[in-house]
C-alpha cells in the first residue's frame, strides 16, 4: 500500500519545473507542488528600493 506524505522544500534560485523534474529523476512520484510563499534576497530588495527613488 502507497503511502502519501507532505513535505516542504526551501529553494533557492530554482523554478519549480527543476524541482519537480529533479525528485522526478530521484524516483520520487510528485503528485503535485504548491508555491506557497516568496521571498526576495535581501541584495535584490534593496537594490528595487533604491530604483524607487
């Protein structure tokens, strides 16, 4: 019998086709993959802030 687990992965600068595509090529069988928060680098808000300007 299959057992369905949830987990949660933190990435960064990865898209969620490599991600999928990686545990895929793992052997892992993805049922699907919600984003469910983004957060911008602190180089790269800092550097939108100061464009505002």
């Amino acid at each position: 019998m299959a057992t369905n687990s949830n987990f949660m992965v933190k990435v960064t600068d990865a898209k969620l086709p490599d991600i999928q595509k990686a545990l895929q090529q793992a052997g892992v069988n993805v049922r699907s993959i919600i984003e469910v928060f983004k957060e911008e680098g602190r180089a790269e808000a800092a550097e939108k802030s100061e464009e505002v300007k």
